[in-house]
C-alpha cells in the first residue's frame, strides 16, 4: 500500500463524516429555529388572550364599581 493509497483510505472518510455531521447540525439548527418560531408565535396569542382577558375585566370591574 503506498502513501497515497493510506491517505485516500483514511481521509475519504473522514471527510465524508465531517460533511455528514455538518448537515446533521444544520438540519438540527433549521429544527430548532423552526420550533423556536412556532413557539414565539403560540406565546404572543396567548399574550394577546390574556390581555383581552384583562381588558374585559377592567370593564367588568368598572360597572361593578370594584376596581
């Protein structure tokens, strides 16, 4: 085996590997700005439920003469 066929035998792989786990962090980080964004989005809506929710009661409590 000379020099070049070692070289080709290891470093094939390992430059195969290293692209493999290059797409796998980038297909996770994609996943997790995905997540990220559909989190925001369901947290500002429940941010907008509460606010009406205490807006309401604002009014309620104004008729009421409570608050």
């Amino acid at each position: 085996m000379t020099n070049i066929q070692l070289y080709l035998a290891i470093g094939i792989p390992i430059l195969f590997n290293g692209l493999l786990f290059v797409f796998g962090f980038t297909m996770l980080l994609t996943k997790v700005n995905h997540l990220e964004t559909k989190f925001d989005a369901n947290f500002n809506l429940l941010v907008g439920k509460l606010m009406e929710m205490d807006s309401r009661l604002s009014k309620v409590e104004a008729k009421l003469g409570i608050g």
